[in-house]
C-alpha cells in the first residue's frame, strides 16, 4: 500500500457543510517563474518572500524507484535550492540541496518546506524522500535528504547544518508499522520546537531546534472509505501533508489522503501538543497545505478536484481550489477552475492578507509564485 504523496490528477471536492455559494472575484498576480518543483514558501524577518524549490534531480547513477510511475527511477543531483523574492525581483538565494527526481525534472523531492524560528529569525529547510527510508543511505548516499536543516546564509552558496534526520528516525521507529517509508513535508515552528508533517511514514513528530531530538507525536491510522472505481470498501493511509499554528495557539494538520485518493474524505486536525488529533474539518479533497490569515479565516489549498483515473501512472498536472474556512465553518471558493491553479503546492498570507501561492509545483522550469486578492461575497 502506497504511503507517500503521489502527485497525481485528484478528485472533485464537495464541501459537506457550511456550505455558502460565492462570486468569485479573485485577481492574480505572477511574482515569479521559471521555478523548479516550487513547494514551500514563506514569509521572512525581512519581509521578504522565500520559496523552497525541490530541484530537478540529476542524471546520477544513484537511482530509486519512483512511487508514481510504474518502472521509472528517481535520480540524485544537487539541484534543490532556495529563492529569494525581493521588490518582485527573484533569485536563488541557496542552491546545491539535495535532490532527486524523474528524467524530465518533473515530480522531483527534494526542499519541501521552509520556515523562520519567529524568536530567532533563523532559517530552516525540510528535506523530503520519496522510497523505502534505507534506499537514502545504501543508494543515493547524502543523509541530508530526509532531514530538518538549518541555513547558515542566503549568500547563493551551499551552507547548512543538519538539525536532525528524520528518515533515520522512521528506520529506528517505523511508528505506524507499515513499513519503512518516509517523506518529510511540512513544518511550522513555535516555542523553540518544529512541528513536522511524515507524509510517508503517516505520522507527526517534534524537533527540539536547539538538540535535534526527536520526539513523536501522533500517528494518523489506516480508515476504511468507499473506492471511487469500485464502490467497495478500501483502506486508505492518511498521508499528512501541511502542517499550521492556529490563532488559538493550536497545530493543525491536514492530510492528503491515500491511494484511492477518494473525494471529500480529506480531513484537518486540531491537535494539542501532548493530546491525541481531534477532528476540525472535512469534506476536501486531496489538501495540499493549509494557513490561517489574520481574521482567523482558514484557507484551504487543494491540489486538484478532478477524478484520478484508476491506471494513473504518471506525473499529470491538476487543477487546484482554493477554499477559505470562515471561524464559524462558512466556505466559500476563493478560487476553482479558469485554469489559474496548475498543481499548486503551498499557501502563505503575506502581510498584506493577500495569498501567496506556488503553482506549477510539479514541473521542472515552469514553477511559479502567484499573489491571490479577493473580493468574494458570500449570498
């Protein structure tokens, strides 16, 4: 059973409540392009917009299987990197992070997140995987993939300090008991801590950002839900995918959903550190990443909302949503269809309230970051 991200054509999301029709008057912006596999983005200490980009791989010989297309490998070059946007100028601010990807660049993992200690200022870069966790060692031969990293400067060069390694957590661990599978992220961090998303190994850990130490969290479990193609009952994996500090002081956490990726069954959790998940939402499909904005609105990013053909065996571009969750459950669609969100990967509310998107998050040189502003009134 498949337990990492797969990115892939999604289903049709139907909001299961609170539901309020919209007109949708949303304006979008281009801020930047030829980005490769944008992923996570966020604001910095400067006000400046930062960009994780998962690079394109290499043409090594230092190859894994890939989870998504059936007989093809994912190849290791130190193409990842960090951008830079600053008075709509982009640049890459950080490269030679480690990556691994597909022939064509496209689908590639690699730097899937970013984040600013809000105390510190200092920067840190989530490093995912995509294979059986001991592939990274035995194979691809660099331990910083699957690991938390702390960048040491934004000069262009390649200094970093690995912060801890979650993949070897998930070989020492395997917390949910299905095999040694891990793909970190996301994270946020608060109070010294950094709260990480495992996509492929299913779970949620804590990252002492002064000692590395890792503790676990919670686990998300195997449900049972109606296949799509079939209409029999089918085990599907959580897959966690986005991770945020909400305006009460909680995490939460939404999750992607399994093969068979049905729609309407993907779920945000409240958690309070230390308690187990409560169920906050559901009714989406296929959540890609997740922010509150300064009126306590929840915007919800989904990575696509058509059907997933059941032979998928390729890296296909969606068509994203972009929902916003109001403090009293109302949603309403900010943006659907028009063809604006192409595969998007990751939100972030930028101190204007506008929303930042990165677009184009499986492609190799057509990555984009996109200013979203709305005006959509709900009757």
């Amino acid at each position: 059973m498949l337990k990492k991200i797969l990115f892939v054509v999604t289903a049709a999301v139907c909001i299961t409540s609170g539901i309020t029709e919209a007109v949708q008057a949303a304006q979008i912006e281009i801020l930047a392009s030829g980005l490769n596999n944008p992923r996570g983005l966020t604001f910095g200490p400067d006000g400046d917009l930062y960009v994780a980009e998962a690079g394109t791989g290499g043409l090594s010989n230092r190859c894994v299987p890939s989870p998504s297309q059936i007989g093809a490998t994912l190849c290791y070059g130190a193409t990842g990197a960090v951008t830079r946007i600053h008075n709509g100028i982009s640049k890459r601010v950080v490269t030679g992070l480690p990556s691994i990807g597909l022939s064509s660049g496209n689908g590639s993992y690699g730097p899937h997140d970013i984040k600013f200690d809000p105390a510190t200022g200092k920067a840190y870069v989530l490093v995912g995987f995509a294979s059986d966790a001991r592939n990274r060692d035995n194979i691809i031969g660099n331990k910083n993939i699957g690991s938390l990293l702390a960048i040491n400067s934004f000069d262009g060069s390649s200094s970093w300090t690995k912060i801890t390694d979650l993949l070897r957590f998930e070989i020492t661990n395997d917390p949910d008991r299905h095999g040694l599978i891990s793909n970190p992220y996301s994270f946020t961090i608060k109070d010294n801590t950094a709260y990480v998303v495992d996509s492929g190994a299913n779970d949620f850990s804590n990252v002492a950002l002064d000692t590395g130490a890792v503790s676990l969290q919670t686990v998300f479990p195997i449900r049972t839900v109606t296949n799509p193609s079939n209409g029999q009952n089918s085990s599907i994996q959580s897959v966690p995918i986005a991770v945020t500090v909400g305006p009460d002081g909680a995490l939460y956490v939404a999750e992607f959903t399994g093969y068979p990726y049905p729609s309407n069954e993907s779920r945000i959790y409240r958690i309070v550190p230390g308690q187990q998940p409560v169920v906050y939402a559901t009714g989406f499909t296929q959540i890609i990443d997740i922010a509150f904005d300064a009126a306590g609105n929840l915007d919800v990013l989904q990575y696509g909302d058509e059907t997933l053909p059941s032979n998928a065996n390729t890296v296909l571009q969606s068509s994203g949503v972009l929902i916003r969750v109001a403090p009293d459950g109302t949603r309403q669609d900010i943006v659907r269809g028009g063809g604006a969100l192409v595969s998007p990967n990751s939100l972030a509310i930028g101190p204007d309230n506008a929303i930042y998107v990165t677009n184009y998050g499986t492609s190799a040189g057509k990555g984009q970051v996109i200013r979203i502003t709305d005006n959509v009134v709900a009757h």
